[in-house]
C-alpha cells in the first residue's frame, strides 16, 4: 500500500479563526517534530470562505495514520481545535498515485 493521503474540511465559528489557527499551527509543529511518518501536514484557508479551512496530509502508512491519531499532542489539541469548529469535519481519505 502506498502513501495514505487525508483532505480534512473544517468549517470554524465566526470568530473563532485566530484561536484555531493558534491550536493548529502548535499541533502542526509537534506533529513534524514528532512524527516521521507523516510527509505533509498543512493548514489552507478557503479564499472564498475565510471560515472554512482544509488540512492535507500525507503519511507513509495507515500505521502512521493510526499512530498519528493516537498520539498524545493529537489527543490533547483535539478538544481545543472541537470548541472552535462549526460542525464536525469532513475527511476524505485518498491514495496518492505517483
């Protein structure tokens, strides 16, 4: 099996969006300090929503999808990212075909 790929759609609370942003951008550098396995792990911004926000990551492995959603600095971010979200997330899990 080759490279698992996630597009996470998140719609935030109006106002909301500096706070998510913050917990994501701490979450983001402790999951490229701390996890080998994941190849991308990047925050955009819809430029024609500024409160909807996509997440693309890439990872080695469904074990380093699985390791990723266990780990302890996922854990903790998740309820901080939650109390922002307006809604649940959208994830797409896809394969990367190179």
């Amino acid at each position: 099996m080759g490279v698992v790929g996630i597009v996470a759609t998140m719609k935030v609370k109006e106002g909301k969006e500096a706070e998510f942003e913050n917990v994501f951008k701490d979450l983001q550098g402790k999951v490229k300090a701390n996890e080998p396995g994941c190849l991308q792990y990047d925050l955009c911004k819809l430029k024609s929503d500024p409160q909807t926000y996509i997440i693309m990551e890439q990872y080695e492995s469904q074990e380093a999808v699985d390791k990723h959603g266990k780990s302890e600095h996922f854990q903790a971010a998740f309820p901080a990212l939650g109390a922002t979200l307006d809604g649940a997330p959208d994830l797409k899990f896809v394969d990367r075909l190179d």
